[in-house]
C-alpha cells in the first residue's frame, strides 16, 4: 500500500461496524462456503461484540451497542424469534465506554462481565431476570485495562482469560474466578511478541483441548481471526496457533470479502461474527477528536 493510500484512508476512511448471523454451519473448522447474513444497524447505533447464548431452548446474541451521538458503548440483547432477530434492547449502560458482554451461566445463575476497562475496572453483573434485567454485584478487580474477558467454564472451576497491550507489550492474563463470592485470582500469564492474543470470542471445546480465537492485529486492528489450539493444564496456558478465518473469503449477504472481522461467536445451530467495511467520510478527524474530548470529559 503506498504512502498516498496510507494518509488517504487515515484521513477519510471510517470503518463502520455490524454483525452477522448463519445458521446450520460448522463451528470448526470455519467454513467459508455459507453466507452470513447482516442484521442492520439503526441511526442511533452501530452493533459489535456478538456473543451468542442459548436459554431455556431459545437463542439470544448480546453485544456492543455503540451510541453514535454519545459516543460511548453500551450493552444490549436480542433474541431469535419466529426466525428472526429482535429489535436490540439496551440493558446496561454507563458513563463509561463498555463492550463485549460475555454472558455466562454458573450453578443455575447467569453472569455478565463485560470490557469496562475505561472505567479501570473487572466488573461482574448478575441477572436478575433474563435476559434483561442486570445489575452490577462488585468490582472483580480495579486499577487494570483488560480488554474482552472471555470465560471458560470447567465443572467447578471458572477460568478468565484476558488481554493488555501497551506500548508494544501484549500480555494474556489467566484469572480463576469464584462469581459467588466476587472473587478473582491470577493464576499464569502469557506475553505475545506481537498483537495477536486478544480474546476474539468464546472457547469452542474439541476433546481434550479448546479452539480459542483471538485477533490478529499485528498490521492492523481486525486484520482478521487466529484459531489457537488451547489448554489450561495445571492452572497454566498451553497455546498454538493452528489456522486464520481470512477476512476476504467470508460471505457476507452473498458477497465475498469484508475489511475487517474481530469476533466470533456461536450456540446451538448457529454462529454470529463482527465485521466492519470502510465508507469515505470527509469529517473523520473531527469526529475522532470529538470522541477523544468525549473520553477525556469521562474521566
């Protein structure tokens, strides 16, 4: 890519995000053969982050409502009925930046920790009444910027994993969980030598090993999807990589190719993933330094 397309697309090109959904595909390995299909994104919000969830024999997708005005993410539902998607319900929503609602079900109680490291926090939320009504039970941890939390649930035990990147440092962090009590304890972490560790979706258990997608992000942020071959063998992380979903082969409502993909997600008979194209918008710097004023007014 020459230097003029470089500054061209940092000037003008904005990426927009949406979700898609299919289903009847095979979890692994990705099958690049079967549409995806878009579910709209409205005026007010762009949608990011699905992750999918099966309850009491239905389907619901929560994610990332982004809300264009304010300019912060907020966390929202949606349930498969009659063969489509609900309207998105926002069901958590803060003064600070939130994103990938990674639901969870514990000895018959459903959790939600979510991305919230603008606010420096490891948050856990309870469920009250699903799939809507959710409220914050503590602090998991404070004084940290993890980034997209992802569970894995083993019997008794419940394993985090999650990410940091900072100045060319990128570090996974294993975390053993006890929702109960609001507890949570490093166990083991993991350091990348470039930025393709970041958790990109639920674990997808094969025999005696987990496939564990992250991003890879080494050129740029959602270049596409790394399926790691994963364990957790004595409280410690065993990991290789084994193959790439590869942005311009997904079939996107019957069109191949997408510039960026960043999660994947599935349940039941059906899988779900983010992606974003880019559209030309004269205004992107302003819009950029009016969202870096709106993060700054956060804090």
């Amino acid at each position: 890519m020459n230097k003029f397309r470089i500054l061209y697309n940092k000037l003008f090109q904005e990426a927009v995000w949406k979700i898609a959904y299919r289903i009847n595909a095979c979890h692994w390995p990705f099958e690049y053969s079967e549409s995806f299909h878009t579910i709209p994104n409205t005026p007010k919000y762009w949608f990011a982050d699905p992750l999918l969830i099966e309850y009491k024999g239905g389907l619901f997708v929560f994610c990332e409502a982004f809300n264009k005005k304010k300019n912060i993410g907020e966390l929202a539902v949606m349930e498969y009925v009659g063969g489509n998607w609900t309207n998105p319900k926002v069901v958590i929503s803060n003064k600070y930046h939130m994103s990938y609602p990674f639901v969870f079900n514990y000895e018959g109680i459903y959790y939600m920790i979510p991305e919230s490291a603008e606010n420096n926090s490891l948050e856990l939320y309870i469920c009250h009444k699903f799939p809507y009504v959710w409220e914050k039970k503590c602090n998991l941890l404070e004084n940290t910027k993890l980034a997209d939390p992802t569970v894995i649930v083993e019997g008794k035990q419940i394993y985090l994993y999650a990410y940091t990147e900072k100045k060319e440092e990128y570090i996974g962090y294993l975390y053993s969980v006890d929702p109960r009590q609001g507890l949570c304890s490093l166990l083991h972490t993991k350091q990348y030598l470039a930025n393709e560790g970041r958790p990109a979706g639920p674990v997808i258990p094969i025999s005696e090993y987990y496939i564990r997608s992250s991003q890879d992000s080494r050129v740029m942020y959602g270049q596409s999807i790394i399926w790691n071959k994963f364990r957790i063998v004595n409280e410690q992380i065993e990991e290789t990589g084994i193959d790439v979903i590869i942005n311009k082969k997904i079939l996107i409502d019957q069109k191949t190719g997408v510039d960026r993909i960043h999660t994947f997600s599935y349940a039941g008979n059906m899988e779900f993933i983010d992606y974003c194209e880019f559209k030309f918008d004269l205004l992107k710097r302003l819009k950029i330094l009016k969202r870096k004023w709106d993060v700054s007014k956060r804090k």
